[in-house]
C-alpha cells in the first residue's frame, strides 16, 4: 500500500486499519482567533484531529479517549 499524501488520505487508512468499514468522514476546518487552527475528521465511532503545525493526527473514541496517535503526512498546498 502507498503512504497516505493527505491528512484525508492517512485518516482514511487508520479507520480502515482500526476495522470500521464506513469510510464517510464529516469534515471541519478548525478557526482560532480567525486563524486556521487544524481539522477535525469526525467518523462512525470517533473523530480525528490535525491541529496546524503539530505534525500528528490524533484518533479519539466518540467518549473522547485517545485511541491513536500517527504523524501527519507532509501536504504541498497546491490548492487553487
């Protein structure tokens, strides 16, 4: 398998490691300050969380426990 080139991407793949079969992610961009602060990846069962500069994305249960924590891949910024 290729290494995830987006947070989407290796967000994705660790619900699929950790066995939840329903990929749907609802996807929020986290503000602080009027400054982009990170995303939150919500999925069946928990969420994830990216927070800008941080370099991991952290996995939680729906109850707030720290499942798993995994490094962010590196993103270009290629966006439009």
């Amino acid at each position: 398998m290729e290494e995830p080139t987006s947070v989407y991407d290796a967000v994705i793949s660790v619900i699929r490691e950790m066995g939840i079969e329903d990929t749907s992610l609802v996807r929020t961009i986290l503000i602080r300050d009027n400054c982009y602060a990170g995303r939150k990846y919500y999925y069946t069962g928990g969420f994830a969380l990216c927070m800008a500069g941080s370099g991991a994305i952290e996995f939680y249960s729906d109850d707030g426990e720290l499942l798993k924590t995994v490094p962010a891949p590196k993103e270009t910024g290629l966006a439009a």
